[in-house]
C-alpha cells in the first residue's frame, strides 16, 4: 500500500523555521513511479521529509472491523474489478519522496491613405490551393523494432542497481524511450531536475540522445505518462482543442529543441468517455508532425502510445482501428497481468493462461491479448509486445502451497535496489536464484516461477524470452518492447553468466541474429540453465507456519480529517453585472491607436498618455506584424527594454484608470499586405502555431484580443484562407477561455467598404460565426489616386451619380455586409477622423467631380500628400480664403482654398452618421484613428471634438442582441461561473488541484474521493508544483501579497 499523509505536526514544525532560512514550500505531491522505486535520495532544497510512505495503494485499503473471510467468488469478481480499473501499475513515473524532492519612422502611408481603403487592391495574386491533410508518410522500416523503455530515475537506485545513460549499449536497442516527460501548464516539460542540461552539467537527455553518435541509426523516444501520471492531466489536456493543439505545438518544439526523434503517448488509461478526445489527440499529434516535417524538412517525428492489455480497460478506452491508423507503431504492456493486488500467486507475464485459471483470468496472458487487440482492428505490423525484465513477488499464505495461484496474503519482500514490495529487478531475481531459491518451469504457460520460503515471484528468463520470441517471429508482429533497460543484468556481473544484458540481448539474438556481449572475451555467451542452478526441491507438504495477518490502515490515517472550505474572503470582487436585459447591450466605440503616431513633430505628437482612458469601449493597438511565422511587436519601443517602458506596457496602464476597458492588438494594415496571411495561411502546421502562439503573445502583454486586418483577400482561396484563420484563431480563444478559466480573448476584423472586396475576399456568413465584431473601413471611398476629387466618406450619393458612384457610400457598404449575413449588432461602422486631399486643376470648379491634378500639399504633422488629421484640417479652415460647404445630398462637408481641397467629417456629419446608425441597428462605430482627432483641444472645441460629439449621441442607444449563432456576441459583467472540482481518477493514484474559487485551498483526489484541504496560513496552493507556496510564487493569487 502506498500511504499519503499530510501531519499537521509536520507542517507547524516547518512553519517554525526562520523565513531567512528558506522560502517556505511544503511538497504535498503524490508519489509516481513505474515499476519502480524510492529513491531515497535528497533532490531539492524545498521539501519537508516524507509526507506518505513508498507503496503504492492498489486498492481502497479495508477498514478496521471488516470480517477477513471473503468468499471465493466475490475474490474472483475483486479480481476481475481491480483489474479492469488499474491495470499494469509498473507503468508510472518516478515517485519522488526524498526529504527534499518531489512529483512534478513611421510608415510612408497611414491607414488613411491609400486608394484599397476604398477601392479593390490592385496587388496580384497567384492561385493557392487550400491546404489538405498530409498523406501519412512511414519511419524507414529495417526489420523488427526493439524498442527499449529507460527510466528517468533508475539514477537513484543504489550501488550495484544504479543506472545512468553511459550503461545503455546504443547498439542493442533499436529505439530507446525515455521515460518520463511531464506536462505543465498543459504544456510539454521535462521531469527531473537534472533531465535537462544546465549550468555546465550535461542532462539526461543529452547523454541518452547522444548515444546516437555511436549508433546513428538509433531512434530516441520521450515518453509522457505513465502509471502514476495518472489520468486528470491528460483527461484536462485532451478535452478541447485547444488544450490538445497547446501541448501538441509545445511538444514539437520540446522535442526538436532536445533532438528526440519522436513521443510516446502512456495514458493509463482512457476511459469510455475518453475514447474520442483520445483519438482526436493521437490525430491531431500526427497531422501536427507530418505538417511539420513537410514545413522543416525534418525527419518525421514518430509517434508511438504505450497501450494496455486488460481486457475492460481496451474495450472500453480504445477506438482500435482509430487509434492505430495514427500510431506508427503501439507498445503492447504484456505484462503486470498478476501481482500483489490480487490474493493468489500468479504469474506476471505468462504466454499462455495455465488451465487452473478461471475462464475469467484466462484471458490474463501474453497471447490472449495480443489476439484480442487484432479481433478489435489492431495490425499486427504496427503491434510491439512487451517483455518484462523484472518480476511480480508475492508473500504466499501457506509456504507449501506454492504452484501458480496459490493463496497469496501480500506482495513479496522489496528488493535491495529497486526498494519496492512485490516487486523485483532481473538481477536482484539472479541473487535470489544463487541464494538457494527454487527455480520451477511452467510448461502451459511458458514462463518460470520461483519460491523461496513463502516468497514466490514470476518472472522472465531468457529460456522463455526465447519462446516468446519465436511466438512473435511465428505471429507476424512488429517486434519486442522491453520495461525496462534498466532492470536487465546491465553490467552482466551479478546472474553469473558474463552476459551483459541476458533478457534483451536475447530479445536481439532471436529477432536480429546479433550474438550477445560479455564482460571479458572468451566467454561464451550462452544462456543459463537455472534448472540445474537452482533445482527445485520443494514439497508441497511442508509443515504450515502460522503467519501474522494482514496489517489493515484506515482511510482516515491516510489523508486525515477532510476540512470543510471556507468562503474565499480574498476573492477579487467581480465585474459590476450589466444593469441592461440579456438580448440588449450598448453601443461600442472602437479607437485604433497606431504605433507610429509617436513620431509625428511637435503638437503631432501621439503617445498613450495622451490617450483618454474613458473615451472608449475599446482600444485596438495599430500594428503587430509577423516574423518566423509567429505574431510579434513591429517596433523594438513597443516591447521596451530593461531600461525603457514599452508601448504596450504604457497603452495597458489605461486600465488602471478604466477597469471596463479592452484593448486589442492589430495585426496586418495597407502597408503589410497579403503576402504574410497568405505564408501563414499556406499551411496547416503554420497556421495552427502562428494561432497558438498568438495566445501567448497576447497573455504575455495583457491584450485582450486581436483584430485581423488583411487588405485584401483577392481570390477564392484567399477567401477560404481567411475563415481557415479566424475559424482556428476563435476555436483556440474559446478552447483557452474554457481551459485556462481566463476572460476570453475577443476576435475582430477591419473589413473593406468596397463591394467588389467584399465579394471577392469574404465569406460574410461564415466570418460572422467566428467574428465578435467587424470594422468597417467606410472610409477612403475617393482620394488623391482619382482624377477627380471626391469626398473621403460620404454617408449617402448625390442624386446625379452613376450606379457605380452610389455604391462608394457608407450607407451602401455597411448595408452590403448586412444583405450578406452579417449581424447588424457585430457591425461597427468607420468614421474617419481625417480627410483626403486635392489639388485642383481649374480653382474655379471645386465642386464633387472637379478635376483634380494631384493630392493636396501635406499637413504639418502627418506629412502625407493627399491626407490630412483633423488638428490639421482645423488649421486649413481658420486661414483666409478658406471656404467651408456643406453638402446636403452626401451628409458631410468639404473645404476649399485656392487649388486646395478637402473632404472630411466634422461634428455635425459624425452625429448625423450615429444618427443613421442608430437608426439602422448596427453595433457601433469605429475609429480610425484616435491619434488624428483634435487630441490637444486646438481646434477650440476641448479635447477629441470628433469622438466625444459621437460618444454623446450614442448616450442613448442600446443595441439589440438578435443573431443566434456559434458563439454569442460578447457581453461585459457576466461572472465567471465557480468551478467545481471533479476526481475523475483511477483507483489508487492521488492527485492535487488547485481549487480555483480560494487560493489557499486545494483538492486531493484519491481516486474518485475528493478531500478540501487547506494550506498553512500565508499561503496559497500552486498547481505547477504541487505545493503550498507564497502569493508571489502563484500567478492567479499574486493580488494576496501584502502590501509593502
């Protein structure tokens, strides 16, 4: 039994040690280990000594006053559940329970400038076809597999059994998996604190990876799971789309930043309502690599998945067919079919089932489940069957009853390396052979047996590694999986042989014809013949002993008594709820921020500071760019440095002053074009990492969102490339939303007003389902790029214009989106704060459709021919001669002076445009750009004329919520719902999670039994680690430091 306790005695002696001495950190996690071990070795400064003993808990232990007799069959029907539940626990990672280690110049064209804003881009395009799944490609194929399982803490057994990675032959294996990895923030990580190399140290990983210099043809494996991996992370990883599409792009680059060739999926084990996430993670893990090795031109990595044999636990968990159509091959755990849990001896890895099994346990062996995984759809080219080499020990009842499934009362004695009871390395099985141990051959089952006193193990020999082999040869099957290297004789010093690595040596003799190695030269390495090493000569009629009962532990000593949680008094208080109905919301204001306005002279000068943090619903941060295919800042000042607060950082402190504040970040723009959307759009692989490294780049600065502003998508596959992208970007927003319980990232678009655009590069319905809003660029309709001027955003046509021209107004444009299948309270409608420029070619003829010769002088500030801020228009209207037109059939004014002419919006058009809006129903407006507003009150008006004369007319309108799409338009004060904690695990592992309503609280879960326990006063629980730690240490409960 493996005991986990948590002594409060403990805890209050920890918490008397001075604070200088170390930071505080009390270790609560549960042990994990495979077929393995304590350590018994100090591997971190953090921890108290042991919280919990070195066992293993197999089953819930029985209470005090249970009656010992149990009837025959309820034994078998125990047998049959424990089994089906937690099959094969050699499979784990390393239980870590030391006393200090544990489980664990500003662009030439702004926004406003150029003719695409109001016409289609003249830009070519080639045809791109859209991308398709990869066919499935092979690894090379040599002949059998030998696939050999190392463990990451056989580091810490001692003398003899300690193994390191310079004691692997790299020639005897033909793929080694390094076992184990772990996941941390649903992400890919390593384990052990010395897996990776640092500070001069090599890891492990570069000492077993680099046994490929002396064997290139060696393929090395990271595994990730295991037996007491349990299953909630997993379960938690696996569950959504994004969950999985977060650790499949960390694990690719985990994998290739450490040279692996590929992972080992180990889920012990999914369950029935696992079956298709499971699937779908295998899938995407595959699609991921090929997509990747066609990127890279990499190798393929490979991928592989440790499978079970248990008989519920495959049908229940397994979509066969599925599951091996996207493995390259599967590792077959033909063994752990009997042990200690149980209470009869039986054999660990038998071939075949003896005949004094019962019909149920006759399905417990090598061959019946091999066959079983072939009746389900498993191909026998893809199937690896394991061999052990190690043995299951039992403690027998009676020491004279000793044949296979005799009664059994507890696992057999630890071993003096691998320090685990019912359990036993090959080597330490030899000692006890050459100790004077009975060795007994079964010829049913095709396997030995031991006994020695009341000790009886079964184990593997290479007599019988022999039989299976052939068996394989005869069967058609891919080849032979060892658990693990490091339990053979790997010195070949303590069997007696001169054999190095007898078991798998063996394994490479039958299926690759390679003879064994030997300490010395001039031994033969031959097998030994442990019948006449160690003869049997048992009787079965030895006198009985009368023996101590099993020792009983209640629950209770185990995890103590379960604490009742209290009300988080330290919770954030959450946003105000929207005093509105459900189906109503209000309008909202969209102010693009451009990076560049900074470097505008004098009075032009735009900075966050100047930014009004009350003038608007949203702030969208004006451009990102990409490189390396990865979302990234376009300015260095933008990120900053150790010395310079950066953009982003100054534009967030906004929200200091307006908490209901969100601000975006842009990506794309005029000058950025098509050709980047395009690459990252071109390919799968590509598109799914720029995706799901927009997540984090958007975390790490505190954006709440991102607005894709492509100008322009031209052709079909443009087109279908543009839904791919915001599908995938809001599949992964909703998927993070739900996985990391954080606000979910909003996702908008800046859209073309012209209707050729439009129908050329938007799939309008499809768009709307993915889209929180779209912005509608009605503006640019005319500028200096025409021979004629033309107002920049007229809301209606004049009565003369062509059917061409009438289509060039805002109310056309936004209508099109509408008659197209847009929602009309996602729409948010443009509204320049700018004008465009002429210079007329008769000074006499001023009116809409003169002539015009060029784009008007530059402003002062802006410095572009043909546009104008309105600070800048402002300066045109107050000089001499200037002459101001309001044109009645357009709604919106122009100016004229000389041969210069403008046409932009003032306070009245922006009011009759709300007006308008308001009247129609869309969701809102937006503003391009907040930086060419009146910002320093030059005009004479106060400060931001434009956006306040339009924020004031929308006071009073509300916007009705009428689309039932996918996902409903976002609506601010909704409350996060409390989330409640499921234990969802196999019986016998222990797990811990953060309880997400009250920092200083956690969950144990042992199994499905779920304990509210609370950490020490001062601190709170920090999931990554798996440990009570400081508010400092704990993102999510950082607002519990105490103020200094």
């Amino acid at each position: 039994m493996r005991l986990f306790l948590i002594s409060s005695l403990l805890l209050l002696a920890f918490l008397g040690l001075s604070s200088s001495e170390r930071p505080i950190k009390l270790r609560i996690s549960s042990a994990r280990r495979r077929g393995g071990e304590s350590s018994g070795l100090a591997r971190s400064t953090r921890q108290l000594a042991s919280l919990r003993t070195r066992k293993r808990i197999r089953r819930p232990p029985r209470l005090q006053g249970e009656e010992d007799e149990v009837e025959e069959e309820e034994d078998a029907q125990e047998s049959r559940d424990v089994f089906s539940s937690r099959f094969a626990p050699s499979r784990g990672s390393p239980r870590r329970e030391s006393d200090d280690s544990d489980d664990g110049d500003e662009p030439k064209r702004s926004r406003g400038s150029f003719r695409s804003r109001g016409g289609l881009s003249s830009k070519s395009s080639s045809s791109r076809k859209s991308p398709l799944a990869p066919k499935l490609s092979s690894p090379n194929d040599d002949g059998y597999k030998i696939v050999c399982y190392y463990t990451n803490w056989s580091q810490y057994r001692p003398k003899k059994g300690q193994f390191l990675p310079e004691d692997i032959d790299p020639h005897i294996c033909t793929h080694v998996i390094f076992a184990f990895g772990w996941i941390k923030n649903g992400k890919l990580t390593s384990f052990e604190t010395n897996d990776v190399s640092t500070d001069g140290k090599i890891g492990l990983y570069d000492r077993v990876v680099g046994l490929k210099a002396r064997n290139p043809k060696l393929k090395v494996i990271l595994a990730i799971g295991g037996w007491s991996f349990g299953t909630s992370k997993f379960k938690k990883m696996a569950e959504t789309r994004f969950s999985r599409q977060t650790f499949i792009f960390s694990a690719i680059s985990f994998l290739r930043k450490h040279d692996f060739d590929g992972l080992d999926i180990d889920w012990e084990y999914p369950k029935r309502n696992d079956k298709e996430n499971f699937v779908a993670l295998l899938k995407e893990l595959r699609q991921a690599f090929e997509y990747e090795h066609e990127e890279t031109g990499n190798d393929r990595l490979i991928l592989s998945a440790a499978v079970p044999v248990g008989p519920d636990n495959v049908r229940g968990g397994y979509d066969v067919p599925a599951v091996s159509k996207w493995l390259d091959f599967f590792n077959l755990m033909a063994y752990d079919f009997h042990g200690k849990w149980e209470k009869q001896a039986g054999h660990n890895a038998p071939l075949y089932a003896p005949s004094s099994d019962s019909e149920w346990r006759k399905q417990l062996s090598v061959s019946f489940a091999a066959n079983m995984w072939i009746k389900l759809g498993a191909p026998k080219h893809k199937m690896v069957i394991g061999m052990p080499t190690y043995g299951r020990s039992f403690t027998l009842a009676n020491k004279r009853r000793y044949i296979v499934n005799s009664a059994s009362k507890d696992g057999g004695k630890s071993g003096e390396y691998t320090r685990e009871a019912g359990f036993l390395s090959y080597y330490e099985i030899c000692e006890m052979l050459l100790d004077g141990a009975n060795y007994i051959w079964d010829d049913e089952m095709k396997v030995p047996y031991l006994v020695k006193g009341d000790q009886w193990v079964g184990f593997d020999d290479e007599r019988s590694i022999r039989h299976k082999m052939n068996w394989i040869k005869t069967n058609g099957f891919a080849g032979a999986m060892v658990w693990s290297v490091d339990m053979d004789d790997f010195n070949g010093t303590i069997c007696g042989s001169g054999v190095k690595y007898p078991l798998v040596g063996a394994i490479r003799e039958e299926l690759m014809g390679v003879p064994r190695d030997t300490v010395a030269p001039g031994i033969e390495p031959d097998d030994i013949d442990w019948e006449s090493v160690a003869p049997n000569q048992l009787s079965l009629y030895e006198e009985e002993e009368d023996l101590p009962g099993a020792q009983r532990i209640d629950i209770a000593d185990l995890l103590g008594q379960v604490s009742n949680g209290k009300k988080n008094k330290n919770r954030l208080p959450a946003l105000l709820q929207n005093t509105l109905p459900d189906n109503l919301r209000a309008p909202q204001i969209f102010c693009y921020f451009t990076n560049w306005s900074y470097k505008r002279p004098g009075m032009g000068k735009f900075t966050p500071e100047d930014l009004d943090p009350k003038l608007c619903t949203h702030v969208v941060f004006a451009f990102a760019t990409i490189s390396n295919n990865k979302l990234t800042a376009s300015e260095d000042r933008d990120i900053g440095d150790a010395f310079t607060e950066g953009t982003y950082d100054r534009i967030m402190l906004l929200k200091e002053q307006n908490p209901d504040l969100k601000i975006l970040l842009a990506l794309g723009g005029w000058s950025f074009g098509s050709d980047p959307f395009r690459k990252i759009t071109e390919n799968v692989f590509r598109m799914n990492g720029f995706v799901y490294d927009s997540i984090e780049f958007l975390r790490r600065y505190n954006f709440d969102g991102l607005d894709i502003d492509w100008e322009y998508p031209e052709t079909e596959d443009d087109k279908a490339a543009l839904v791919n992208l915001i599908k995938e970007l809001r599949l992964a927003f909703e998927g993070e939303h739900k996985s990391a319980k954080k606000p979910k990232l909003l996702l908008t678009a800046a859209v073309p007003a012209n209707y050729k655009a439009i129908s050329a590069g938007y799939d309008v319905p499809e768009l709307s389902k993915y889209l929180d809003f779209l912005n509608v660029m009605t503006y640019d309709f005319h500028g200096q790029w025409e021979d004629s001027v033309g107002h920049n955003s007229p809301l209606f046509p004049l009565n003369s214009a062509s059917s061409e021209e009438k289509k060039l107004t805002v109310d056309y444009a936004v209508k099109e989106w509408a008659r197209k299948g847009a929602p009309l309270e996602k729409i948010n409608v443009g509204m320049p704060v700018y004008g465009r420029t002429f210079k007329l070619k008769d000074v006499s003829k001023f009116d809409i459709g003169a002539e015009a010769v060029s784009g008007g002088e530059s402003g002062r500030y802006t410095g572009e021919e043909g546009f104008l801020s309105y600070y800048e228009i402002c300066d045109f209207l107050h000089q001499d001669n200037t002459t101001l037109v309001w044109d009645n059939e357009q709604q919106v004014p122009f100016a004229y002076r000389e041969d210069q002419w403008v046409g932009f919006d003032d306070e009245r058009s922006l009011r009759t445009k709300v007006d308008w809006l308001k009247t129609e129903g869309f969701g809102g407006i937006m503003i391009w750009s907040v930086d060419l507003d009146d910002f320093r009150g030059y005009c004479g008006t106060g400060k931001f004329p434009l956006i306040k004369a339009m924020k004031k007319e929308l006071q009073d309108y509300t916007v009705e919520l009428t689309y039932q799409g996918p996902y409903e338009t976002p609506k601010a004060g909704a409350e996060p719902e409390e989330e409640k904690q499921v234990c969802e695990e196999d019986e016998g592992h222990v797990s811990f999670h953060r309880d997400k309503n009250d920092c200083k609280m956690y969950f144990v879960c042992q199994g499905t039994v779920q304990h509210h326990k609370t950490c020490p006063s001062g601190l709170v629980f920090n999931e990554n680690e798996n440990v009570c730690d400081w508010p400092s240490a704990v993102e999510e409960c950082a607002h519990l430091v105490p103020e200094k």
